[in-house]
C-alpha cells in the first residue's frame, strides 16, 4: 500500500534552487551554485518590488531566486 504523502514537502522539493520559480529560467543565483557560493549575488545590489515578491509562490520562497529578467520587470498594472 502506498505511503499517505505530504503535499506541502512534496512541493518544496520540486523547486529548484537554480531556477526562477516565475519563470523557470536559469536564475544565475550565485548562492545555489557550490563553485559561486561566497561570491555576491547580483541581486544583492538589484532592488526588487514588493509586488513581484509577492507573486511568488509559497513553496519556492526562501528556496529559489528570481532570474535577472523576473527581477526587474516592472508590476503588473
């Protein structure tokens, strides 16, 4: 008999740390890459809104950053 799963562990494993969780794009995250790990980020001198924050999903926060492109596209009007 199959194991009951939790659905909230299952989706954050399918998140992947090297790739935008809106977009699916490489997101160049020098933090999810061991070679790159103690390096700076680019987002870490990239000012991101609010607005695109909060379009990210719950599972892939504080797990996976945005590319470049998601980062500094303007909100949505």
């Amino acid at each position: 008999m199959p194991l009951p799963t939790d659905s909230g562990a299952r989706a954050a494993s399918s998140v992947d740390p090297a790739r935008c969780p809106l977009c699916g794009q490489a997101n160049r995250c020098a933090q999810s890459d061991p070679a790159t790990r103690k390096l700076p980020c680019w987002c870490f001198s990239t000012p991101v809104s609010p607005g695109t924050l909060a379009r990210l999903p719950e599972e892939a926060r504080d797990k996976a950053c945005l590319c470049p492109n998601c980062a500094t596209l303007d909100e949505p009007g």
